[in-house]
C-alpha cells in the first residue's frame, strides 16, 4: 500500500470515529415503547438463533447493548450478563432496564467501553456466548473489532453471534456517504429521513400491491422479528456511522482461520440489510 493511500485511510478512520451517530439518544426514545411482547420476542429471536432454550448459568456478553433488549432477554432466559456499550447513552438505557427488572442484580453487569480498547477486552475474560447485533461495522475498524471479539470467546465450545452490514458494492459506497452526511449536517438529516419514506415507503408499498400481499403488513409484523421498532431501525440505519460493510464469505474465511465452525448463517439475500452468523469456536 502506497504512503498516501495509508495516509488517505489513516484520515478516513479518524474522521470515521469523530462523527458518531448517537445510537444511545434514539434507543432512549425506543425504550418508551417497550413492552412485554417485543420483550418476549427477543427471546425467542436469541433461542432460534442460538438453538438453546435455556442459558441458565451461562456468561454471556452482548457487545454494543445498545437499547439493552438483548441483555435483558439473555438474563431472562437465566445467563449471567455483562453488558458493554460505547455509547454513554446506551449504557443508560441498559442500566434503566436492569433497575425495572433486576435491580442490584449480582449476575448481570453493565459498563461503558469500547471493543477497541485492547487493555479492556483483555480485563473482561472469556464467555459461553458473545453476542454483537450490528455493532462492530459501527465502529470504525470493523476487523480489528472481528480479531478482539475472539479474545472473548471460549475456546472449545464458545459461540460467537454477529450480525454484519452487508456489501452491496457502489450501494454501500452511497450508503456510507449519506450516514456520513446525516452526521455533518443538522439540515441533511431531515433531508435523508424523508427522501428515504418518500422514495422507499411507496416502492415497497407497490411492490406488494403487484405481488398481492397486504402492503401494511410489513409495519405491521416488523416487532415480530426481534421485537424492535421500525421508525427506530429506519433512523439508525440512516444516521449510522461509522459504517463498514463484508461479504458473508469474507466473515466466513475470516473465523474459519480462527478454529470457527459456522453453525448458523441467515442472510439479507444479498440486499440491504445484515447477514447473521453464529459460530462455534473450536
């Protein structure tokens, strides 16, 4: 790699972790619309995927917690939770729903930092399950978040559950100058939030009106999926940045070469959206 194309990144991932979408902020007014059902729905989503019922005794880590739906699943479903969060904000949120539902609970703790953070990754020991939905292409140097996320997995038997943008090419480029944008500028924000309902809301509207389905069920069943909320989803996929986008297969070849057996893949399809992986460390 050329001096100035080193230089040129060296900017970009500098730049890439000084304008920060503050997921915390949105996933505070999320947690307003909080109930039992989308609650209930996260365990589920966690149960499918990990392809246990139960994680009774388990330490499980949820990198970037975010609103703190999952950690607060993975505890209801009796793992013993660490819960970690760039985001002063978010930290928040997790903490708010540790005090409504397991206030001074000993088994599940709850601390701001960054996956970065070499000394802190290292301080935090191993885990039956590590989980990051959507997170570590958020931060800036998605693959050495991918090499200091295994440092938190058990060998022989841990299980890593991630959640990647995916690489849709020249759509991802655009992607990553919008969000870039949303963060600037105050105005642009407005401006992404309704060209996206403007132009997306009535493609996918008459999408299914051609194909015969029920337009409205769409919004209608979109908690059914992990319990979360759309206009919530819509405004951190807009607003998130950094942003980093893989192939499946990079993700693949990348833990494949880190003794990783993968157990369970679900794909976008090749769209827009995220591609999850559970892996099984060997």
């Amino acid at each position: 790699m050329s001096s100035s194309r080193h230089q040129h990144d060296s900017l970009e991932l500098s730049e890439s972790r000084d304008i920060r979408f503050s997921f915390g902020k949105n996933w505070s007014r999320f947690l307003q619309h909080l109930n039992e059902n989308r609650i209930q729905i996260a365990k589920q989503s966690l149960q499918h995927m990990l392809g246990r019922n139960d994680l009774s005794g388990l330490r499980f880590i949820d990198v970037g917690s975010g609103s703190g739906l999952f950690s607060l699943a993975a505890r209801m479903l009796g793992a013993h939770v660490y819960s970690i969060d760039y985001d002063p904000f978010s930290v928040s949120c997790t903490q708010y729903l540790r005090q409504q539902y397991y206030p001074d609970d000993p088994h599940w703790h709850i601390s701001q930092g960054s996956i970065l953070d070499d000394q802190l990754v290292n301080s935090l020991g191993q885990f039956d399950i590590v989980y990051s939905w959507g997170v570590l292409h958020h931060t800036g140097d998605m693959w050495k978040a991918f090499s200091l996320v295994d440092h938190l997995v058990k060998p022989d038997g841990g299980i890593l559950f991630l959640s990647i943008y995916n690489d849709q090419g020249w759509r991802s480029r655009f992607w990553k100058w919008e969000k870039r944008n949303y963060n600037r500028y105050a105005w642009f924000k407005y401006f992404a939030i309704l060209g996206y309902c403007s132009l997306f809301i009535p493609y996918r509207f008459l999408r299914d009106i051609l194909s015969l389905r029920n337009p409205f069920l769409f919004y209608k069943n979109y908690a059914r999926n992990r319990g979360m909320s759309w206009f919530h989803d819509l405004k951190d996929w807009l607003g998130g940045y950094p942003f980093e986008v893989a192939r499946p297969e990079e993700v693949f070849e990348f833990f494949k070469h880190k003794n990783y057996i993968l157990l369970k893949l679900k794909t976008c399809g090749g769209g827009l959206g995220c591609n999850e992986f559970v892996f099984l460390k060997q």
